[in-house]
C-alpha cells in the first residue's frame, strides 16, 4: 500500500508516470474507490445535494475513462489504459483532498475579497490538474509534454463547459 501511495505522490510531484503502476484490476479498483471518495467530498465541499454530488462524482469519473480510452486508442496504446486511469485518479486523490478546504472556503465565505482569495487557489489547483494531465498523457503517448498540456487544456475547458451546461449553479 504504501508503494502505491508514494507512486501516486511522484505523478501528483510531476516525478512519476503510468509505467510505474502494475496493470492490475484490483489496484486499479482500489484507487478508483479512493477516487470516487474524495471526488464526492469535494462536491460535498461545495455544499450541493446528494443527488448532485453523486451525480457530478460519476460524470467526473466517466468523462475521465472515457478521455482516456480514446486518446489511448486514438495512439494505439489502449492497453496502458490501467496504468494510465491508476496515475491520474491516484494524483486526483491528492488533487481532491487538496480541493475540499478550497471549494469549502469558498462556499462559506462571503466578502468579495475571500471569493476572489479562493478562486485564485481553485485556478492553481486547476493549473497543477492540467500539469499532472499532461504529465501522464506524455508518458502514457509517448509524446512531448507540450502536446500533453494542449491536450490536458482542451479537455480541462471542454470538460468545465460540459459541467457548467450540465450542471448549472
């Protein structure tokens, strides 16, 4: 467990990729769980519905698997799809736990100045997301980190345009 948790902590770091992450359904599974978790308590941060916090958990998920399938195919590389959903939802843990203070904060604060304070931290946690993104689609592609973070971007813009028309509020 605790090489699964310091192999999570180097993707989050920028220090690791996909590769390091067995190709195990079980891993996979557990993290997903951890994901899903901490996924939940972020929009439960936001102070939204049970029913809108399990259904933006699962669209958040399956907009995910469904990115990485087909970019992965896209390259021919649909096997490191494990490895590559077991590097970014491991890193999504760290990036959710770090968001729950944030999106709290900010649905409790009222003063101009406060909103502004955690919108600036939400823009740098959104910021380090699109990092780790284009960190692991480098290494799961084969490809330049300039082109992981183009892609990262584009899905990080299509996927809040997806959330604000899906979900508005």
């Amino acid at each position: 467990m605790k090489a699964v948790v310091r192999a999570c902590w180097d993707v989050f770091l920028l220090r690791g990729g996909p590769q390091v992450f067995p190709r195990a359904w079980s891993l996979l599974a557990l993290i997903t769980s951890a994901y899903l978790l901490t996924d939940a308590l972020s929009f439960m941060a936001e102070r939204l519905g049970p029913a809108a916090v399990v259904q933006q958990t699962v669209f958040d998920f399956g907009l995910q698997v469904l990115f990485f399938a087909l970019v992965l195919a896209a390259k021919f590389h649909l096997p490191r799809l494990r490895q590559t959903l077991a590097a970014r939802l491991g890193a999504g843990v760290i990036l959710n736990l770090l968001a729950v203070p944030v999106n709290l904060g900010a649905s409790l604060s009222k003063a101009d100045w406060a909103q502004e304070f955690w919108f600036v931290v939400t823009c740098l946690i959104v910021a380090w997301s699109m990092a780790v993104m284009a960190q692991v689609l480098r290494r799961a592609l084969e490809i330049g980190l300039a082109f992981g973070l183009i892609i990262a971007a584009v899905y990080t813009l299509a996927s809040n345009v997806v959330f604000a028309g899906l979900f508005p509020g």
